[in-house]
C-alpha cells in the first residue's frame, strides 16, 4: 500500500472524478521551436535525451496514479515508465500556423492514458522547419503555473550553464513563462536555435506573433 503521503489531495481527486467524455482534466501549454543557425529543426531523439537527463528534478512525472479497491487514489511507479511514451514525434506533412491550431485543438479533445503518468508531449512538424512541443499535463498533477515551473526542469537549461557566445532569441506570445532563474536556451544543444513561446491555446495561438526580441545577459 502506498504512503499517506503519496495519496493525492483531496482537490485533485475531485478534478479526476469530474473527468467524462465531455469534461477532461488536463493543462496545455505550446512551445514552437524554430530551426537552429543550420536550418536544422528539433530532433525528438535527442529532445528525449535531454529529458531523461532532468526527469530526477521532477520525479512526479515517472508516477502513475493507482486506484484501490478501498481507500483514495494515490501515486505510484509506473514500472513500465518509457520515455518514448510521453514525447511523441507526429509524421505528417509541415503544419501551417493556423493548422496547428487546429491540430492543438484535437489533441486537447484527447483524454490522457490513465495507465500511465498523466503528461504527454506532442511534437508536431511545421513549415519552415519548425517544431511545435505541444504539452499536455493532468491538473491533478499540476495546476496552470506549475505546469511551466515543470517544463521549465525539463527544457530548459540554467543560465549558467549556457555559454557565454550563445545567440537565442524569443517571440514572446504571453507574460508567463519559465521562472526568471531559467532562459530560452531550449534543452540545451537539441535546440540551439529560436523558441515561440506560449503559455496555452486560448488567445494567445490568436495572435500574430510580434517582433522578435533577443535575450540579453
């Protein structure tokens, strides 16, 4: 039997028992990736790599949420956790930017596998050699904020790491964003390029995206 500790609050079982066909539980947050100074765009194999290198940061995302017959849902391993499971690389041809608002809306139609940890990362192909991370977590798991502390653990590096002839711009689309301790340098060298960054699929996949802006250190 799992640790008291390990049970889930009483707040994110009520958002698991309000799950249905037409209400589901999960947050979305979209990262577009701009190929690197070689044209060169994301590669899924090495993003993995990258995150499996910081999943100890946010041990939470290996843990699954476990059902009893008697008492309240509680996290455990998931002892068949694969990477390969929750950062998924789509085939398909180059998305345009108002495709991939469609295509995010779809996958927010998804409900989350419950048989294993409740986070998923879509990778989607787009023109001009994009690639946009659409993130997918529970709110039992994690509410709007933590969500980008969370991707934040896991794409981003700290800026000390980061060296010092490293060129990275941004176009911001929202006013969040990773905690200030963390800059755009995306998941290290998988990334060395541009990020767009959104913090959800409402108003701000709307907008067009404004002028780009460099990071200054």
């Amino acid at each position: 039997m799992a640790a008291m500790s390990d049970e889930l609050a009483f707040d994110d079982v009520q958002i698991l028992k309000l799950e249905s066909a037409a209400i589901l539980g999960h947050t979305c947050k979209v990262v577009v990736i701009e190929p690197d100074d070689d044209g060169r765009p994301l590669d899924p194999d090495q993003l993995r790599e990258r995150i499996a290198e910081r999943l100890d940061a946010v041990p939470r995302l290996r843990d699954r949420v476990a059902m009893p017959a008697r008492g309240n849902p509680c996290w455990e391993g998931d002892g068949d956790f694969d990477l390969a499971n929750h950062v998924v690389a789509t085939r398909g041809e180059p998305l345009t930017d108002d495709e991939l608002r469609g295509a995010i809306g779809e996958l927010m139609a998804q409900r989350l596998d419950h048989e294993r940890p409740l986070w998923r990362l879509d990778l989607l192909p787009m023109t001009d050699s994009r690639v946009a991370v659409v993130t997918r977590m529970h709110h039992c798991m994690v509410d709007g904020v933590a969500a980008m502390r969370v991707l934040a653990a896991i794409l981003w590096d700290p800026i000390e790491a980061a060296p010092a002839k490293q060129k990275h711009r941004t176009v911001g689309l929202g006013a969040c964003g990773p905690p200030r301790e963390f800059r755009e340098r995306f998941a290290g060298s998988c990334a060395r390029g541009r990020t767009r960054r959104s913090t959800g699929i409402s108003a701000r996949l709307a907008r067009s995206p404004g002028p780009r802006r460099p990071w200054r250190s």
